[in-house]
C-alpha cells in the first residue's frame, strides 16, 4: 500500500480532483490553503506573495498508484504543452493500516 501526497496549486483543484474521481480510487482527504515554498515559488496568499496550495492524501495499492501518477503525468505533460508551469507535485510513501 502506498500513501499518495498531491501537493498542488489552487488554480488545478478542478481538473486534479475531476481526475481523482474519474479513476474511482476508494477515498481520498484534501486539504485546502495549504502554504509553503517549492521549486513554483512561495504560496502563502499574501500580498507579497498570492495564491495557495491544495494537498489530497490517498492510501491505495500499487495498482491505483500507478493510475493516479499516470493520469497527474498526463495532466502535467498537457499543461506544459499549452506553456503553463504546472504546480503539480506527486509523492509516494510506503502505508502500512494500523486501524
């Protein structure tokens, strides 16, 4: 099992999330207005600096982890043709259920 951490800009939260629901994954948690610094900038929704991130955590198997970096791959790949920076990042660690 994997745990999968979305960390993206707010400005994707429709096409990331249509995304998820498209591939049926058995849940996920978003958590939105997230703040930090990344190789996209800062994003603290300030004046100095605007805008704010979104993060989705999903513990899935191996099969729906694929899935889901394929798809965010897709999107990314699409976005960047159109010469966007795409603020899109996709992480994966070992999840073991304890509860």
């Amino acid at each position: 099992m994997k745990m999968l951490i979305l960390v993206f800009r707010s400005t994707l939260n429709e096409e990331v999330l249509s995304a998820l629901d498209e591939l049926k994954l058995p849940g996920y948690t978003e958590t939105a207005e997230v703040y930090g610094t990344g190789s996209m900038g800062r994003a603290f929704d300030s004046h100095a600096w605007p805008g704010y991130n979104s993060m989705v955590l999903s513990a899935v198997g191996e099969d729906d982890a694929r899935k889901v970096a394929g798809v965010m791959k897709e999107l990314s790949v699409r976005l960047t043709a159109q010469g966007e920076k795409v603020p899109l990042r996709l992480f994966a660690v070992p999840c073991e259920q304890l509860l």
